[in-house]
C-alpha cells in the first residue's frame, strides 16, 4: 500500500523511504532488447541519467513510439522492474557505439495506455500537454504514482504495491 506521505507501507516502509521511482522513455523495440538482455539504457546510451539509479529502485519504461525513430505512435508504459546493483556499465555493441547500461530485473506486465492514466498522475502538472514530462527520458515520481502505474500494467512484485489508497 502507499501511505499519504507516498511511502510503501505494510512492513517495506524501511525499504520504500530509500528507494526511489522512476520513469524511462526508450521505443518498445529498444524496451524488448532491454527486457531480453536484463539491462536499461536511456537517452542513446547516456551514462549521466543511469548514475541517478540505485539499486532497488523501481522503474517503469514509457514507449512513446513502437519502434525508433518513425515507428507507430504507441504512447504506453510498456515494461516495469526493480534496478539489481545500480552499477553502471559500458558495452561495444558497434566499433561507434559504446553505450551505458544498467541492470533491471524485469517483472511480467503487459502494456497500459498513457493517456487513461494522465488525469492521475501527480509528475504530469499539465494535463494538456502530458508528453512534456518526459522530455529528458528520465522522470522521478512518487511511490503513488508508481503504484498505480504498476496495477495498470498487472505487474507484481514484494517491492512495490499494486493497492493504491
């Protein structure tokens, strides 16, 4: 449950004053590879917006497109999981690209819609014009926020709850 201070309450309220919550943007054909590989990458590989990741954190991949970069409009939440260690690490996928990664631990979900959600959801301060939130492709949110997401998307896990107050 989260409580009115957007803590996890019900005996995880030492884990949930710690951790933090957090939003992702990638196409859902870059948040498949991810969820394949175990790893997120944000921002073309960007190292400054993963550092801000700790281990235990829960974050949820928003897709505003299917695929990168002239894919169908999709505008989602299409993944959601828990940051393993926070370490963050580079990897040679071509001789020109080096990106940084950090490891998630996907959980099962399927798909929700943004736009159901906007009216809901505290980072969002205009409902008209929802997409600028997430414009840096890194959004911290509230524990609330997170939850309700997490419920839309069916997803479970011991370290967020999907029970909203």
């Amino acid at each position: 449950m989260v409580d009115g201070n957007d803590l996890l309450t019900g005996g995880l309220d030492s884990v949930a004053s710690t951790r933090g919550f957090w939003i992702g943007v990638a196409s859902r054909d870059h948040v498949n590879v991810g969820i394949k590989g175990a790893f997120l990458q944000l921002n073309h590989g960007k190292q400054a917006p993963l550092r801000r990741l700790k281990a235990g954190d829960g974050v949820i991949m928003y897709s505003p497109r299917t695929a990168y970069p002239n894919g169908e409009p999709l505008q989602a939440f299409t993944a959601i999981g828990t940051v393993v260690t926070g370490d963050v690490y580079q990897v040679q996928v071509t001789p020109d690209f080096r990106p940084h990664r950090v490891d998630v631990q996907f959980v099962p979900s399927k798909a929700a819609h943004i736009k159901p959600l906007v009216e809901h959801l505290s980072f969002i301060t205009s409902k008209s014009r929802w997409g600028v939130a997430f414009r840096f492709g890194l959004v911290k949110v509230s524990a609330r926020d997170f939850a309700l997401i997490a419920e839309r998307m069916g997803a479970v896990s011991p370290l967020w709850s999907t029970q909203v107050e």
